[in-house]
C-alpha cells in the first residue's frame, strides 16, 4: 500500500514539474517579440497538441496595457 501511495505522489510532483515546464516554454515563446505572430500560433498549437484546450497568441491589450493569452477549448 506504501509503495502505491508512494508511485501516485511521484506522478502528482512529475505532473506538477511538467505543468510548470509548459507554462515556461509558453511564457518563453510569447516573450519573443521578434516572431511573427503565425509563427506564435504554429509553436503553441504543436507544442499542446495533445492537451485539452488550445492556447491562441492575442496582440490584444488588456486594461493594464499587457498582451492576452487566449485560451479555447479544443473541438
């Protein structure tokens, strides 16, 4: 039961490394002001195309004058 409890503990902190890894390379992509904005969208669609939603790079600004990550859910 011990060894269990201990393999689910350690695919929760893998889960929760991998969510921060994500969030990372996101952040790292949207930060580069040099891309083209298709080339945004083409990075982060390959990169989560597994996931459940799809996250869309948005040059909109937001009331606080910094750009928007937009986030849809997948069909």
């Amino acid at each position: 039961m011990t060894n269990m409890l201990d393999f689910l503990n350690n695919v929760q902190g893998i889960q929760h490394i991998q969510q921060q890894i994500n969030i990372t390379c996101i952040e790292d992509l949207l930060s580069k002001q040099t891309q083209i904005d298709s080339q945004y969208y083409r990075l982060l669609s390959s990169y989560l195309q597994d996931a459940q939603i799809k996250i869309v790079y948005s040059k909109c600004k937001s009331n606080y004058d910094q750009e928007e990550i937009v986030i849809q859910e997948n069909d």
